[in-house]
C-alpha cells in the first residue's frame, strides 16, 4: 500500500507541475504552448482580416447598375421611334421588344440612344452649368451607354470591389466609391462640353487607385497585410500593436486636405463656367487621339 500510495501522490504533482499535460512535451514543465494564431501574429491576420467582413455593398452597387441600364432600355423604347431609324438601321435584337438596342449605327455599344440618357440623367455640361442641374453629377454614375460598357464596369467593380469590401468594410468602400465617381463625373464637365458623359469609370478608378495606395504603403509586409492582432484575440498582457504608423496618419491628413482643396476648386471653376482645356493643354488627348480617320475638334 505505501509504494501504491507513493505512486499515486507522484502522478498527482505531475499533473499540477503540468508534466505530461495533454497535447505537450512530457519532458516540459509548465503550462502548454499557445495555439499558432495566438503565439504568431506574423501568421495571423491576413485570413482573419480578410473575412471580417462579408461584401454586400459591392454586389448591391452591381445589382443597381443594371437596373438602371433595364429602366433605360424600357424607356427608350427602340420600335416605338423605328421610323426615325429607317436612314440609320433597325433595332438590334428585335425579339426583346421595347428592350431592343437602337440601331448600331447609332449607338454601337448596344444599349439605348443619346436622348433617352440625357432625359435619365446623364452628365452635359450646359445643363450642369446653365441650367444648374448639378444633381446630374451623381446619376451619370448609374447610367451606362450599353451592355459592353456595363459589362465591362461591373465585371471591374466585382473583381475589385469585392475583396476590398471584404478587407476595409462597406463604409470606406461606399464613401470611395461615390466621392470618386463625382469627381470623375466633375472633371468630365471641365473637359467635356460638346457631349454627354455617363457610367461609373470615375468611381472604379477610385477603388483602383485606393487598392494601389494600400499595396504601396504595405508593400514590405503584404504577406500579412497590416500585421496586427484584434485586441479580443491577444493573449492577456500582451501589448497592441496599433494597425497604423506615424507617417500612415501623417499621409492620411495630408491626402485628406488635398481631396478637399481638389473637390472645392473644381467645382468652383465648373460653375463659373471654364473650360478646363484652357489650362490643360494636352488633357484632351485622354478622351480622343485625332488621327487621319476622324477629328476631336467637336469631343
């Protein structure tokens, strides 16, 4: 009994001492290791950062963009105005009746005519400025000229619009989203005068360029994006790590100051009514390139 006893007390301070614990080193006093995903922050974070968030904002974006470009087509209407077509062609896919594309002689991208946009609100600087309907520059941002620029936008915004809901979440990317479709739809008035101006290239650019500005201030550490731990996943006592430097949030303010003073100078030179052409001599060529074919004397 006493050798028993012995044995007994033995394997009852191992437990407590922590030998032999369950899933460690037998050899190992102590308590057991951390989990991987708490012991390693360089391993953490880019799974777990990535999937805070579930996008739904950019597929609603999508879902309301082709509506718009279904309403368009249900108010234009192709065989309702057929005999004003019969110089330029007939309606494309006459099948889909009131949703068939003008002819493409008129519009070749497949979608609705020129007056049918203007009517739902696409961008034209006279209108804009003159007859101050500045509301146009937010609805230009939902209409599409046809299904090969829809296409194109959205399978655009999906590709990368989507992971960036996933990483940074619907506010900043709605706030992105509509603060650079309006500018673009703002610099399009300054350089476009003699034609409309619809769809949501401004507001992709944006995006784009918000997933280059994180690709470039994270380059060195874009394995695991921000190399950060969620204060709820730390092992206690442990210092947090702040997702953000010094120079970050100095960039951060300096971008902030020049977005504003951009915004508030273009639209000040937009009501006013100038050209921006006149102080950009070359700007016109990133719409039209004149070649022995055609003239931009009238883009």
């Amino acid at each position: 009994m006493a050798v028993g006893d012995d044995d007994l007390e033995n394997r009852m301070s191992a437990k407590d001492r922590g030998i032999g614990s369950r899933g460690g080193d037998r050899n190992r006093i102590g308590p057991p290791p951390l989990p991987v995903a708490l012991s390693s922050s360089t391993e953490f974070g880019d799974n777990a950062l990535s999937s805070r968030w579930t996008s739904w904002l950019v597929p609603m974006f999508v879902v309301a963009n082709v509506a718009v470009f279904v309403v368009a087509m249900f108010v234009n209407n192709c065989p309702n105005h057929f005999e004003s077509h019969r110089l330029r062609g007939h309606c494309v896919a006459k099948f889909l009746g009131r949703l068939s594309f003008e002819p493409l002689r008129t519009n070749p991208l497949f979608g609705p005519s020129s007056h049918t946009l203007e009517k739902l609100g696409a961008l034209e600087w006279s209108k804009v400025v003159e007859k101050k309907e500045g509301w146009r520059l937010l609805t230009c941002i939902w209409l599409h000229a046809g299904v090969i620029h829809l296409g194109a936008n959205m399978l655009s915004l999906v590709f990368i619009g989507i992971r960036l809901e996933q990483q940074f979440g619907f506010v900043r990317i709605g706030v992105i989203y509509l603060l650079s479709g309006i500018g673009g739809s703002v610099l399009s008035s300054l350089f476009i005068r003699n034609s409309i101006s619809v769809g949501a290239s401004g507001a992709l650019f944006g995006l784009l360029g918000s997933m280059l500005s994180e690709l470039f201030t994270n380059w060195t550490i874009y394995s695991n994006k921000f190399k950060w731990l969620a204060r709820e996943h730390m092992p206690q006592g442990t210092p947090l790590r702040y997702k953000y430097k010094t120079y970050q949030y100095l960039l951060w303010l300096l971008s902030l100051v020049l977005l504003i003073a951009g915004f508030v100078v273009a639209l000040l030179m937009l009501f006013r009514g100038e050209n921006g052409n006149d102080h950009c001599r070359w700007c016109h060529y990133l719409r039209c390139v004149p070649t022995s074919s055609w003239r931009c004397d009238d883009v």
